[in-house]
C-alpha cells in the first residue's frame, strides 16, 4: 500500500511511484548477433550437460544422498570443499578482471536473468508482436484475441521455466532417473519441491520482475563503480559528436543547423532492457547488453554518418578523442595487471593442486571405547578406524602398512578392495611388542600409517597417527 502524506492544499503526494511497465523493442546487429551466440552457448551447456554420459552416469552430477559429486573424471568428497573454494575466488578474480577492463561484460552477455530475460522477450516479440503492438494489446479490452495471445505466451514461458528447473534438478538426481519418473509423477518430496521452486524463479525473473533484479536485487549494479576507473571501457554517448540533438532532414546541412549527429530518434531508449538513456552519461542501471549500439548504428547507416555515436569506449578516451588503438593500450594498467596477475597465479595453483590430487583419501580415527589394551604376550594394542575414500572410478587395492616404533605391525592386514567411488571404514589394530613399550615408555607416541596401492605402487598416502603406551 502507498504511503501518503497530507499536504496543506488538501492534496496528497505519493511517496511511492506505480513501477512503469517496460516494453524493450527488438533489435538487429553485431552485439545482437554475439548475445544470441552466448545466449545459445550457456543453455547448451547448462540443457545438455545432465545428458551427457560419462562412465555409465551423467557427465556432471552431484549426489548429494551418497556425498560423491562426479566432473567427468573427477571424483571429488565433501573433504574437497577447498576445491569449491577455490572456484568461488577464481570466480571473484574473473569477475573484477573482466569489469576493470570491459565494466558489465558478464551482465550484458552471460549472466542468467540476462540470458532468461532474453529468451523470454524474443517468447513475447514472437507470439504479441514489436513494442507499439504490446503496448497497444496491453491497452486494449480483454478479447479472445487478447486472451489467446496472452495465454499462448505463459504457456510457452511456464514450459521453459519448468524443462529449467526440470534440468537444475538433474544435476542431484540422475536425468534420466528423473524423466521416467516425470511420466508417473513419482518425484521425490525435495524433487518437487526443486523443480517447481527453480521453474517459478526462471518464470517470475525473466518474465515479470526482468531489470528489477538487475536495479534493485543484484548487489553487483551496487559496488560496480567500486572496480571502474576512466580506463574501463564502457557503453559511452559521444556528446561531443551528438550534441545538439535534434531531427532533421537527412540531407540536411548539420553546420547551418547547428546540429550533431543525434537525431534524437529515442531508439537508444526504445531498445534498452533496463529503459534508461545512455545519453545522460553512466548508470549503474546499464547491463551493458549494448542493444543501443546497434539501434544507433542502423540509425548512423540510414542517415550517412559514420558509427559511434554510441560505442564501447573509456571515459578518458570519449573526453580526450583518443583513437581505439590508444584506448586499447591503456587498458594493460596497475588495476588490470594485479587482478590478471592474480587470475592467473590461481588457476595455476587450482590446476596443480587437481593433477596432484591423490586417487584415494585417507581418515584415520582412533577408536575411542579401547585406547590401549594388553594382549597376548604382553603386547600393547591399539585399535583404529581407518576410512578409505576411492577418488577413481575404478577398483582399487590398497596395503595398509604402519612404522614409526620398533616391531610395531598390524596382524592379517590383508589388501583392501574399494569399488569405484567407495568409501569404507576398516578396523585395525597396531601392536608392539613389549620390550618397545618398556624402551618407550608410557605415553603418547608418533607413528604413520602407509596406504600403498597393490596395482600402483607410486599411489601413496601417509597419515599420521599415536600410539598410546599405557602406564
């Protein structure tokens, strides 16, 4: 409810403004072209991934019921997290790099309310027609054209938001578990509830909210200008060159008309997704998606004039007239250089860290009911749980050996099979024969346990444990 304060004149003002309907028009272009490549590159991805097979199972998947989360060949447990980590950092460098240079490259081209957004719109372009027509059918009293219009287009909108969340749901379940069980409505409790919650998101996002989430819900339109500096390129207007604005003829002389080059047509507006004039300089409501690019060099091309008016530019190089070429070689800055620096230090260390990963994960517990116990002929025993994570998806044998004190052994410690992607706990109890314990002493003492497999022997991992001498 709007919130109004009386005024003396007996008037009310409103605190709130009704949120104005958007209606973006269409448009043709170089930009266009490359945001339906990127449009069609990530639901390629994100739709086919759960499809792909890979060692008789979907090339990505994140069983989250067994704690295995499969990337093609990578086996990866909860104890991996610092993987994940490292991802969210590499993600964070990415993104602040890419901004210094190019500023909302990853809103404008990839970002998935874009992408949705744009899907959805050319949805509505198809089935309610240009701009002028939406606005007018809007307008207009319900008729059945109007009824079928309107249901035509949510019907195709809840459709691809629900293959979405359908296909957000496949990365935890297995796909192709999930579409049989489509057919007999058989879904789990949380399936459903998923399916349904990530279909209405798409649905409300793309649909009805749109630049809302890119205005008012995204903290990224907030700390943008945190990571801009006038070296970033940007969607600039040439004031210099437009301005004054005016129409005209287009054989008209611009110099007797003390015009430039903007005709003030309102396209640059007219096509924007976010419905602001770039002409009034940067907002930190612009995606940078680059649709008044386009609209402005088919306007450029109709009048003769050369493109630009409005183009990807650094503020430095919009007031001091510099050249691309110039441009473009102030953008290997300080700010540019550490993030790169940085990006690339990562990922090296990332990739390394990934070609090194052991095939099998190691936990050693000491088994709490029995520190220490006296067995037969006066050995001391200890008893451990040790679980053995198989990181392959291949069978694997493993020996387990331990060292550390003289005569320490472990009795009938046979080879240790895992299937592929098994986990399995082992008991295992390490005794030392009684002259070690009387050298030693009583106490807490260091050993290792060595887990070499059977098949591969350069596969080794040592943990390291205690052994307790009792007093």
């Amino acid at each position: 409810m709007n919130r109004v304060i009386p005024i003396e004149s007996g008037k009310t003002v409103s605190l709130y403004a009704k949120q104005r309907k958007i209606y973006p028009r269409s448009v043709q272009g170089w930009f266009a072209r490359w945001r339906w490549v990127m449009v069609w590159l990530t639901q390629i991805v994100f739709y086919g991934l759960p499809w792909l097979p890979w060692n008789e199972r979907p090339a990505v998947l994140f069983d989250l019921a067994a704690r295995r989360f499969y990337i093609f060949d990578l086996v990866l447990y909860p104890q991996d997290f610092i993987y994940l980590t490292g991802l969210l950092v590499l993600a964070a460098y990415g993104l602040f790099f890419f901004t210094a240079v190019g500023g909302r490259l990853w809103c404008g081209y990839a970002c998935p309310q874009t992408v949705y957004t744009e899907i959805f719109l050319w949805i509505e372009h198809r089935i309610e027609g240009e701009r002028g027509a939406r606005m007018r059918l809007d307008n207009s009293p319900w008729t059945a054209e109007k009824i079928a219009r309107k249901a035509g287009k949510h019907a195709v909108w809840i459709a691809i938001a629900w293959w979405t969340g359908f296909t957000f749901v496949g990365y935890f379940t297995p796909i192709r578990t999930l579409w049989a069980e489509a057919f007999t409505l058989s879904f789990g409790p949380w399936e459903w509830f998923w399916v349904n919650f990530y279909a209405l998101a798409t649905y409300g996002n793309a649909g009805y909210l749109r630049e809302q989430v890119c205005k008012y819900m995204c903290p990224y339109a907030r700390f943008q200008s945190a990571m801009f500096d006038k070296d970033t390129l940007i969607v600039s207007y040439d004031a210099a060159r437009g301005d004054p604005r005016g129409p005209r003829a287009r054989s008209a002389d611009l110099k007797a008309a003390k015009l430039g080059h903007c005709i003030d047509c309102g396209l640059c507006v007219h096509v924007c997704p976010v419905g602001i004039d770039i002409r009034n300089g940067l907002q930190y409501e612009c995606i940078a998606c680059t649709a008044c690019i386009d609209a402005c060099d088919g306007v450029m091309d109709k009048m003769k004039y050369p493109r630009g008016l409005i183009r990807y530019a650094t503020e430095n190089g919009v007031a001091q007239g510099l050249a691309q070429n110039e441009m473009f070689r102030r953008i290997l800055r300080p700010r540019v250089l550490i993030y790169g620096s940085v990006l690339v230090l990562i990922s090296a260390a990332f990739l390394i860290s990934l070609s090194w990963r052991s095939p099998v994960k190691v936990d050693i517990v000491r088994d709490r009911a029995s520190l220490a116990r006296l067995v037969d002929e006066g050995r001391i025993e200890n008893v451990y749980r040790v679980q053995l994570m198989n990181a392959t998806e291949q069978s694997q044998r493993y020996r387990i050996a331990v060292q550390g004190m003289p005569g320490i052994e472990l009795p009938a410690a046979d080879p240790v099979e895992l299937q592929p992607a098994q986990a399995r706990w082992v008991t295992l109890a390490a005794r030392v024969p009684p002259e070690t314990a009387r050298s030693a002493g009583p106490g807490v003492h260091p050993i290792q346990f060595q887990i070499r497999n059977v098949d591969d022997p350069t596969v080794q991992v040592t943990e390291k444990s205690t052994f307790i001498v009792p007093r």
